[in-house]
C-alpha cells in the first residue's frame, strides 16, 4: 500500500473534494473561511498534498453538502 499523497487513491479523493466544492457554488477561499484555515490549506487538499482524516472529511461533507460516507463507498469501489 503507497503512502505517498500521490497514490491513485488520494488523487480520486482530491478530484471528489473539487467537483464536491464546485457543486456546493464555493470557491477555494468561501471554502477555507467556513472551515477557518488558509486558502493554502483548501489548495493543497485539492492537489492531493495533503491527506484528509475521516474528522475532516466530515465536517468538508457538511459544509459541501455531500454524505462523507457515500464518497468513502464510492472510493473503494475499484
């Protein structure tokens, strides 16, 4: 198993996280001020620099609107 933030598997969450934020009509700086963090932060999260935990994914999936669950479901599909 990579554990490098470049694997597959990141890089599918990071895309995810995008089209998630998109849909919710935020941009990367609406974002960072609901989560209070850096814009940088919501940039490298994007990338796939930066790996997410389940607490962050939960709180990204209230504010974007998505079940964090679904999206768990929908990666480990392969």
């Amino acid at each position: 198993m990579p554990k490098t933030v470049t694997s597959p598997l990141q890089k599918k969450l990071a895309a995810m996280l995008v089209e998630a934020r998109k849909k919710a009509d935020l941009r990367q700086i609406d974002l960072a001020e609901k989560l209070g963090v850096y814009q940088s932060w919501v940039t490298h999260m994007e990338s796939g620099q930066r790996r997410i935990d389940v607490v962050e994914l939960i709180e990204l999936g209230r504010i974007m609107g998505f079940d964090p669950a679904e999206m768990v479901r929908v990666l480990s599909k392969r």
